[in-house]
C-alpha cells in the first residue's frame, strides 16, 4: 500500500505537543508495512511550521533526517505543476496551499488513492481525476 502524507500528519507525528500527536504515532503504527511519500513541497511546509512551533533548529533537523530515513521523498514534475494550476483554478473558493494542491497533483500521476492528513476539509472537496475520492487517513 501507498500512502502520500501531509503536513499536518508529519506535525503531529514530530511534535508531541500536537492535539493529533497520539492519534498519528498509533496510525504511523498501523502503517508500519505500507509505503509513505513525502513531497518535496510538504517537507518545505513542514522544516517552516515546525521551526517556528517548536522554537528547537536541532530538533527540527532531527525530524528532517528521521523523515528522509523513514519515508520516500517525491518532487514534483512539470505536469505535476501544471496540475496543480488546474486544480487551485478549479477549486479557488478553497484556497488550497501549495502543498495540499502538490499532494493532490501527485496523487493523480502517481495513482495513490490514500493521505495521511488531519485537514480533512481539503482533500474531502477534492475530487481526483483516478477515483472517486481519496481516503484519508486516520
């Protein structure tokens, strides 16, 4: 199984003073055999929220390489990007972020049908082009 996750799960995986933290580590739990993507976009997202969250750079760092270790790193490609131009034009009422729209793009090329995210107003509107919706994940 393939899962793309969010910044929102990585969060509350990363900091434990996160609303969501135990949800996610017993989720990351149940996942332990499948296959976790992180965009470069979300990584991006993630290292400037969790700095300033967390008010510690070496655990910020720490989180960083844990998450290269542990997860597979996607960029985005220029059909991904132009994908996401359709969608933020498509959904413009939502205001989805970069990431969000990235992971949604990725979604489509990629043909993962599973996110692991806490923001489920976003990727619950979102209607991919390669199924019905996505599920997500807790």
């Amino acid at each position: 199984m393939e899962i793309l996750i969010d910044t929102s799960a990585l969060l509350s995986i990363h900091w434990t003073q996160d609303a969501n933290h135990q949800k996610a580590a017993r989720q990351l739990h149940k996942l332990q055999d499948a296959v976790i993507w992180v965009a470069m976009p979300v990584l991006s997202e993630f290292f400037y929220i969790a700095n300033s969250r967390m008010k510690d750079y070496r655990r910020v760092l720490r989180a960083l390489i844990q998450i290269r270790t542990d997860y597979g790193l996607v960029s985005l490609e220029d059909e991904d990007t132009q994908r996401m131009e359709q969608i933020k034009h498509k959904y413009a009422d939502a205001e989805f972020d970069y990431a969000d729209a990235a992971l949604m793009a990725l979604s489509e090329r990629l043909k993962i049908t599973r996110v692991f995210t806490f923001d489920q107003r976003d990727f619950g509107m979102f209607i991919p082009a390669h199924t019905p919706h996505l599920e997500l994940i807790p």
